[in-house]
C-alpha cells in the first residue's frame, strides 16, 4: 500500500463469507453457474445468427441482450473463482476501475436494450403497418450502436471522474468493484461525482418511465382485437418479466450501495450485489428461449440436429 492522501496501488475486497472452510464449495455452485451463464446465452445467440428466420429487429435485439450478459459476467466470475482458488481478495487500481467499467457498462447497456425492445414491440403491435418502415435494417443498427455507445461514453466519464480522487481507504467492502464503492474510499469532496451519477440515474430512470409507458399504451391497444392479445402474451410477457426483475434488482442495490446500513447482513448485501449477475444472464435465455414460439422452435431443431451426428 502507499501512504495516506494518495492512490492506492491495490484495494482489498470483500472476503466471502466462511471462505476458508467452504471456498471450494463456493467455487464449484459459482463455477457451474457461469458454465450455465455461457451455455446458454451463446447457444440462443448462435441460433438467432444462424437462423434466417430469426433475423427479425426483436430476436436481434434479444441476441444483443445475451451478448450483453456474456460481457457483464466476464467481469465478475473469472476474478472471484480465481480469488476463490487463490483465497486472497485483493485487486489492483486499475484492473478494479476497469471492473466497475465493464459492470456498469453491462447494466446501462441491458436498459437501453429493454428500452428499445420495449419500443419495437410498441411498434409491432400499435403500428403494425409502419413496423417494417420504422425498424428497417437502418434504423435497428442505430439502436443497437446507441445501446452501447450510450453506455460507453457515460461509465468512461464516470470512472474518469472516480480516479482523480485522491483516497485514504483501500477495503471494498464488496465481492467486486463498482464506481460508487470507489468513491467512497475518497478523502476528499465527491461533489462532482455526485451530481454526475444522478444525471446518470435521471437519465436510465426516464428509460425506465418510457417502458412503463410503452406496456400500459400496449395493454390498453391489445385490449381491441384478439389476435393483439396474443401477440402481447406471447412476445411482450418474457419481456415484462425480464424489466420488472431487472429494474427491482437495480433500484435496491444503487439504494443500498448509496445509503445502505451497516446493519444489513453480510448476506444480504451479498444478494443484492450479485442477484443481477447471476438472475438475468440466467433468466433471459430461458424466459425468451421458451416463451417466443419461433426461438422455442429453431432452439429444439438445433438440439435434435446435433443429436442426430
């Protein structure tokens, strides 16, 4: 470590809890879920490449959202299995900034994918005559650009800003490193920081308003014809779902990372921090792959394909 008022070359992390006598244990359940983290979200993503049929703006956009989840979870599993082996928490600086880069990146990038799945359905069902105009091949390029160039440039500023501070603390107290628990570790005013994660917040949280918005003009439009009804339980359902787990998931952990209590239980805080790496790389491939009739039906061809060899 270096002395005080100055950067920390190396920050400790959380240690799990009980690691010394159940790290292995650990390591194995958090082995398995990455292997299914991968598994599953590359093999949707590589049926809706392979798939002519699912090169439609919705199946690209839910492709993009598992591309998105195999990123985020780099960030995360193979530093702690490796801390986990090594039984030593510890981190350096940059690879940490680097960490709560890619962390907050993945989480930005899956709202502005949901917000613009959740405009495309708008679309698909509202208006079903402009849909083809409206999400052409143009159109959907731009789209998935800004939901990672969007990103990007915001979490880029934000770390940027999180390590001209000087600091005078090095423990996380987190299994990984995000931007907010680095500003903590500051001696000195984070003002600035501050306010630029509220406009941050702000802006994902008007995100947030505009797909609520999108559902209810959804629901009260599919309330006129039945064959709308079906498009909306049958398309718009996994997507629901997968807002309502991934907006509760982050609310309650920004709150707790910002005003959390020290009375909170270590596993508790643990849940917080990693039921969104864990719960959406998980659920999203299984809602949709088993929701949308036509994933569901290209996912089973592929399997008996490969059965068949």
């Amino acid at each position: 470590m270096m002395d005080n008022m100055t950067h920390f070359t190396t920050f400790t992390l959380m240690e799990p809890h009980n690691a010394k006598s159940y790290r292995y244990i650990y390591f194995t359940c958090f082995l398995f879920l990455y292997v299914m983290i991968l598994f599953l979200n590359i093999w949707l993503s590589v049926v809706i490449v392979l798939e002519k049929a699912l090169h439609e703006p919705m199946y690209i956009f839910l492709c993009n959202l598992c591309v998105n989840d195999i990123y985020g979870t780099a960030a995360f599993y193979p530093k702690f299995l490796h801390d986990l082996i090594l039984n030593s928490y510890v981190i350096p600086s940059y690879l940490c900034a680097l960490q709560a880069f890619v962390f907050y990146t993945y989480v930005l990038c899956e709202y502005s994918t949901l917000a613009v799945m959740a405009y495309d359905r708008h679309v698909a069902i509202c208006q079903p005559l402009d849909y083809h105009s409206k999400m052409n091949k143009f159109s959907c390029s731009i789209l998935l650009s800004l939901c990672w160039v969007i990103p990007f440039l915001n979490m880029f500023i934000a770390v940027f800003l999180s390590s001209r501070l000087k600091l005078c603390k090095y423990h996380i107290n987190k299994l990984y490193c995000d931007n907010w628990s680095m500003v903590k570790l500051s001696c000195e005013s984070t003002v600035i920081n501050n306010i630029y994660g509220f406009f941050i917040i702000s802006f994902y949280f008007c995100l947030c308003i505009f797909i609520i918005l999108s559902y209810i003009k959804l629901i009260i439009a599919c309330k006129a014809s039945l064959e709308c009804r079906r498009k909306f339980w049958q398309t718009c359902v996994p997507h629901m779902l997968t807002v309502i787990n991934y907006v509760i998931a982050v609310f309650f952990d920004a709150m707790y990372s910002r005003y959390g209590s020290n009375n909170v239980s270590e596993s508790f805080q643990n849940f917080l921090a990693l039921e969104m790496l864990i719960v959406p790389p998980l659920a999203n491939p299984v809602i949709y792959g088993f929701k949308l009739h036509e994933v569901r039906k290209r996912i089973f061809k592929s399997f008996v394909n490969i059965r068949k060899q």
